[in-house]
C-alpha cells in the first residue's frame, strides 16, 4: 500500500505535523479543481509546499555528502601524515620532546606553530621531522635553528611561522644551553632561593627573516630546581570576565608548587588554568612540558 503525502514527508523529518497535513489538503484541492486524468497519464504535479519540501531534503541529502566526503579525506590525510611520521623516525630518538645531541647530552625542545588547521599541522609534523635528523648531528641549538630557518624559507610554502624553544644539557657543567625562537619564555625555578626567571627568546621565530641571528644562552641548574615549558594557549587563556590567565599567575603557580615532582607540577597547572578559566573553552591547545632537577 502506498504512502500518503502526509506520512512521506512525516517520514522524512522535513516538516511538522501541521505542515504535513496543509501540503496533503493542498494536493487534495488540486486534484479536485482538476479534471480526472486519462488512464496511463502522467501523476500531477506537486503542491508548492510538497516541492518546497522535497528540494529541502536534496539540499539536505547533498550538504550529508560533502560532510561524508570531506571527512574520507580527513582520514586520507592523517593516514598519510603517520605514514611521514614513521618512514622518517630516528631510533635514537625516544620521545618528541627529548633527544640526543651527537655527543650524546640530552636535548629537550618545545615549538607551536602560528595558525590552525591542516597547514599548522603538517608544518609541526615537518618540524618534529626536522628535529629528529638535524639534533642527532649536531652540537649546538643554534646550530640546528638556523639550518632549520633556513630550510623552511626555501623549502616549506606555508604562510605561517613556527616558535621553537631547543636546549641541550650538558651533565658535566650541570649547565642548560638554550636557542629560544621567538617561544614563550620557559620558566627556571631555582630551590635554593625560590626565585624565578624567564628564558627569554634569543632570537626571532623560524621562517620569518633570511639572515636571523640564533644566540646561545644558559641557565645553571642546581638540585630541586625546576623548568617549565609550555605553548602561548596558557598565558593567554580567557575566563569568563574575559582576563588573560597571564606569565604573573603562571609565576605563581609554579612556585607553589615547583617543589613537586615533574609529573604532579604539570598537574597542577593544568588545575589551575581550569579553575582560572571556569569551564569556558580554551582557544587554543596547551602543551606543557616539566623538568626536575632532582639530583645532579
């Protein structure tokens, strides 16, 4: 038995009730203002409200595909970015934040890309790349900055630019050598007196300028002293009085807490953005990164 009008638009959530039964007498006063049609004629044409209906769910039908189709490629996409990933993994490399200098000092790094979106992505995959063939034969962070500023003016077509804070530590000197491109400033907790100091840039951010200038700087560590790296969606994270979270309540944090192990301080600076920001979404993603210095 076929479906009435009434009960095909019902069935494909189009319209209301009410809606439903108008479009259904409209079609009945049209059949009967109209002369009953030959046997094998054509079937009337649609009451406005019917059609109206109709092209609303072809629109409908058509936007469910684009989605489909643009997720597929989503997926394609981030099949082929781990595909990257691996064929150019290092095995001396053991994480993404640390790594091994060529005369074996351990080296940890921060970066952020400017933008957001498949482009931002593919530049940090390019990036950590970058990272695990570059530190492994060098000696130096400015050394591996600079060839990586370079590269990326020449080789990389992105209209964006990437932060990157890279240090190296050197267990003999007991001493932290640091190139900061235009990142976040890393905070140095010193235990012996509770002070704090920012690792300022020293230099600008990579891919902006040719002929950028990447100095060294270096912070002695003593035992119980703490650092802390983080990405700019902390400092300028918004609460509900539209306040940014800032480096002074990021200051604070750490000193109350910098006396705690690496994984508990990270802890803890998360709770307090959260309680900072009061439920209200952050409008960029955070990456924090701890070390203690617990026994040198």
């Amino acid at each position: 038995m076929s479906m009435s009008l009434r009960d095909q638009l019902l069935k494909a959530g189009l319209v209301t009730e009410k809606q439903a039964r108008q479009a259904e007498q409209q079609q009945r006063q049209q059949h009967k203002k109209q002369p009953k049609a030959p046997k094998g004629a054509p079937p009337p044409a649609l009451t406005p409200a019917a059609s109206q209906a109709l092209a609303a769910k072809a629109a409908r039908d058509q936007e469910l595909n684009r989605r489909r189709q643009e997720q597929a490629a989503a997926k394609a996409l981030s099949a082929q970015v781990r595909q990257l990933i691996d064929q150019y993994r290092v095995p001396r490399v053991e994480s993404d934040d640390f790594f091994n200098f060529q005369d074996g000092a351990q080296g940890l790094a921060i970066a952020d890309v400017v933008g957001h979106g498949v482009s931002a992505s593919l530049l940090m995959t390019s990036l950590q790349t970058a990272l695990r063939t570059l530190v492994p034969g060098s000696r130096s962070p400015s050394e591996v900055i600079q060839r990586m500023n370079h590269f990326y003016l020449h080789n990389v077509n992105y209209p964006t630019f990437v932060t990157l804070t890279l240090g190296r530590y050197d267990p003999g000197t007991k001493t932290l050598t640091y190139c900061n491109a235009g990142h976040n400033p890393p905070a140095h907790w010193r235990s012996r007196d509770g002070s704090l100091e920012w690792l300022w840039p020293t230099g600008p951010a990579i891919g902006i300028v040719e002929e950028s200038q990447y100095t060294l700087a270096s912070a002695r560590l003593s035992a119980g002293d703490a650092l802390l790296f983080y990405t700019d969606g902390v400092t300028e994270a918004i609460n509900t009085q539209d306040e940014p979270f800032g480096s002074d309540r990021l200051a604070t944090l750490i000193k109350q807490n910098a006396r705690l192990p690496a994984q508990e301080l990270v802890r803890s600076v998360r709770e307090g953005l959260g309680s900072f920001s009061d439920g209200r979404p952050l409008a960029d993603d955070i990456t924090i990164l701890a070390v203690k210095a617990e026994s040198l």
